[in-house]
C-alpha cells in the first residue's frame, strides 16, 4: 500500500507577520496510522524539501501523543525534511492521495495547478482521497471532467467558519473553507466547534479539524481496502 501525503510550502499567515504552515497532528496522527498499518508513506509539497510547519501545533497545549512521537522520531523527520516536489510525483505511482491541513493550504495548494490536476488524476482513476481541517479549500478549483465544481452536491465537511472566528482568523485567510465549499455547492456539515467529525462520500473523504485527523485516516484505509475488494 503505497500513500501519497501532501503538505503545504506556505509559511506566512497574510500580512500579520506571523508564520504559518501545515498542522502537526494533521500529518502525525495519519502518519503513523498509514505507517503503522504497513503502508509505504511519501511526502510531497510544492517546493520540495521541509515545508514549513505551523509553530503553535508544536505548542503544549496542541500536543498529543502522536505529535510527540512524530518530533522525537528522527527517520520521520529525515523524511519530512525531504520532501518531494509535488511536480514530480504521479498518482499512478500510489494507492491512495492524504492532505493534512493548517493554514498554509488555503494560500499555495488551492491555487497550485499541479495539486489540482493531481486531485482530478487520484479521482478520474477512482482511488480514494482525503483531505482535513483547511485542506478541503484545496478541492476549491478541482473540477470533474464535464468542467463542473469537483464538490457540487457531494457531502463535505472541514474547518468551519466558527471555528475560524475562534482563531481570529477570519479577516485573514483568503476565504472560508466553510463559505467556499457551501458556494461551489457542496453539502456540508459540521459538529460543535473541535469536535470529531469525518464525512465520507464514495472516494472523497474529509475530516473537520485536527481531531478528526485519525478518523479520516481510517475512513480512507476502510476506503481503499473495499476498493480493492471490489477490484479483486
């Protein structure tokens, strides 16, 4: 089983000053359930080598378990180090496509025409994808092949506009993942702020926050592997 993850290369949050980048417990927390389930993990960003990570999900109060041992693990920050550039990488290479989130993705990887056309690619071939937090925005310019909106009336969920106004973010990020999916007429749904919550919709599966990181990781295992059983 082979897993595709892609990170951010964005490390500024708007014009605040301060730095942003992917979330940690978004990659730790799959991460080690694709590694632990024996999957072969490859990272990938947009500039290649060690994307920028958001400096409060290294916080105390935002770590857990898996958040430590991702930081106290050197062969899987060796790997996080080296990332691959995402303009090398092809779908046909890998089983199963993972986007963790932050805020990073809302500026590089929603515009990224390689980070679309690898979305359109994962899902023209019908491998399952997810996506948690923030990087649902990415899915925002990916389109199914009649040219419509990837996620028009497919069931979706994500960072929610409550829980950007409780980071204090809202004026700054260059949408809402919330707003931008509901106008591209996806269905999407949410629990109360922080709470765990994964939508699974055929090969699209999204998680709302960080907490849902390992649930979505699973969703998309439980995915690929009825896949596989329906191809066998």
């Amino acid at each position: 089983m082979k897993v595709l993850m892609v990170l951010t290369s964005h490390d500024t949050l708007g014009n605040t000053g301060t730095k942003t980048g992917f979330w940690l417990e978004e990659l730790a927390a799959p991460y080690y359930f694709f590694k632990d389930a024996g999957a072969e993990i490859t990272l990938a960003s947009p500039k290649g080598g060690q994307p920028p990570l958001d400096p409060k999900s290294d916080e105390p109060m935002f770590q857990t378990d898996l958040t430590r041992r991702f930081m106290n693990d050197e062969v899987a920050k060796a790997q996080l180090a080296g990332t691959v550039r995402l303009d090398s990488v092809d779908q046909k290479d890998f089983d199963t496509l993972f986007y963790p989130g932050g805020h990073g993705p809302l500026w590089d990887l929603a515009e990224d025409p390689n980070s679309i056309k690898l979305i359109e690619s994962f899902t023209a071939a019908g491998k399952p994808i997810a996506l948690v937090c923030h990087a649902p925005g990415v899915l925002r310019q990916v389109t199914n092949p009649d040219g419509t909106p990837f996620v028009q009336g497919r069931y979706v969920t994500g960072f929610t506009n409550s829980e950007e106004e409780a980071v204090g973010l809202t004026k700054v990020v260059p949408f809402l993942v919330e707003d931008e999916l509901i106008s591209l007429g996806a269905v999407f749904s949410k629990v109360k702020d922080w709470g765990v919550h994964t939508v699974v919709d055929g090969q699209l599966i999204t998680g709302q926050n960080p907490a849902s990181s390992s649930e979505a990781a699973e969703a998309l295992l439980a995915a690929l592997s009825q896949m596989k059983t329906r191809t066998a």
